[in-house]
C-alpha cells in the first residue's frame, strides 16, 4: 500500500472538461490520485443523487497517468462509488473541479462540484470544491492552479472539521490573493423564456440573473472575486438557522 495520500478527484463538467485535466496535474504532486467523474456535464445538479437505474463505472483512458473511470451518475455518486465500492480505501481527500464558472454565494446549493465536495465532508473527509469564474471550455487555468496548490498544501497542514468542505473560488486572471470570506447573501433570479419547438409544441428555457443583496460587503466571496481575489469559504451540512430556533421555542402549538 502506498504511503501517499490517496486524492479523489471528481467534477461536474464532465470526463472531458479542460478544468478537470488541470486539477489532476496539481493533485499529482500531493499524492497517489485517482479520477472519478460523470461521463457527460452534471451542472446544476447539487447534492443530487441517482436512484432510479443502475449505477456504473467503467475505466477509461487515463489522465495524465492516473487511474481514471467515466461513471453514468451524478458527482455525488461519484464520491459514494468511491467510498462504498470502487476504491481500494477510503480517499484521505476529495477535491472537486476545476469547474468552468464561480460557484459563489447560494450557487453553493445548486452546484454539482460544491455538492460532491460536500458529500465528502459528510464522511469526515477534508474536502474541497475548486470553480474559476470563467464559463469558457478553453479557459485558462494556469494562475487558478497556483490557487490550487497553496490551499489544498494548508488544507493537509491544518486539516478540516468533520463534516465542513471548503468552496474555494478564483477570479480569472491573475488573483491579487486568497481571502478568507463568507457566503453572500444573494439569490438567483429566475426568468423562463417562453419557447415554441420545430413541432409547435411549447417550451421553456431557464435564463435570469443573480441578485446580489450587499453588494458593498467586503467580507463576501462575492466581494472578494469581484475586486480579484480568491474566496475561501467554509462550508457546513448543518442547515438550521439557530436565531429562529431560538425564537420558534417561544411559540404555543
């Protein structure tokens, strides 16, 4: 058995996309790396999982040398095959991405890397979920790579609480640095465009545009990638809001 740690290294862009080659080239210095990923792009597909058919893993050509399987599920169950059944151990780390496009602020619930990065955290895994704030197939992640590096090293120096992961996002560019920040509060503004299809039949395309709520607070990720920063921000399952728990004691049922 070899003595390095062993890196699960998983996306939701799919077995092909640029981002994923570039995580697996910096994850090969820290460790002995193995790739599961999604045959095909899972976006927006959160901490969803399969249960309606039969999940597979087939091995594929390698990436950059490592051992590498294209599987038909989500990124969640990406990391579950791993832990459950694929691996010869459990990973001492999960590290999601490079994915194509921020994962900021409440994109943290709907995003695919975020949710397999999260689903490792609920093993007590250290986990991370790396995104660059570039949509582009093409784009380039050389500067986002030494971003990389120098959190997944803290990461191993410091290590994570059970059950926290990290979503760690990256300008495009050159990033003045790395901030440690919170989440902002902002939401997604739906807009369904109305559409007709070649056989007359009606349909409708999700567009929209994000809202942030405070634009000017410094301490946000948001903030931080709009003025050239790297966000770092720690991500916990623990979704109860304790201010109203508090509150909801004092109502009569």
């Amino acid at each position: 058995m070899s003595d390095k740690p062993l890196i699960l290294v998983t996306n939701d862009d799919g077995i092909h996309a640029k981002g994923l080659r570039e995580l697996v080239e910096v994850m090969q210095f820290f460790g002995e790396v193995i790739v599961i990923s999604s045959e095909v792009s899972m976006s927006g597909k959160g901490c969803g999982i399969t249960v309606d058919h039969p999940l597979r893993a087939i091995p594929v050509e390698q990436i950059h040398g490592v051992p590498t399987y294209k599987s038909n599920g989500t990124p969640v169950d990406s990391v579950k095959l791993s832990f459950n059944s694929l691996l010869p151990r459990i990973p001492d780390y999960v590290v999601s991405g490079i994915n194509h496009g921020a994962n900021s602020s409440i994109s943290v619930i709907y995003s695919g890397t975020m949710g397999a990065a999260i689903e490792g955290g609920l093993h007590g895994v250290p986990s991370i979920g790396f995104s660059l704030d570039d949509f582009s197939a093409d784009a380039d992640f050389s500067k986002a790579k030494l971003v990389v590096a120098r959190v997944f090293q803290s990461v191993m120096e410091n290590g994570l609480p059970p059950f926290v992961c990290l979503n760690v996002n990256i300008p495009k560019g050159k990033p003045k640095g790395i901030k440690i920040c919170r989440q902002a509060h902002g939401k997604w503004v739906e807009e369904f465009e109305k559409r007709t299809d070649p056989h007359g039949r009606e349909y409708h395309w999700l567009a929209g545009y994000f809202k942030n709520f405070e634009e000017d607070a410094s301490e946000t990720d948001m903030h931080a990638l709009k003025n050239s920063y790297a966000s770092v921000v720690p991500v916990t399952v623990d979704m109860t809001c304790y201010k109203t728990l508090e509150q909801l004691k004092d109502w009569k049922f």
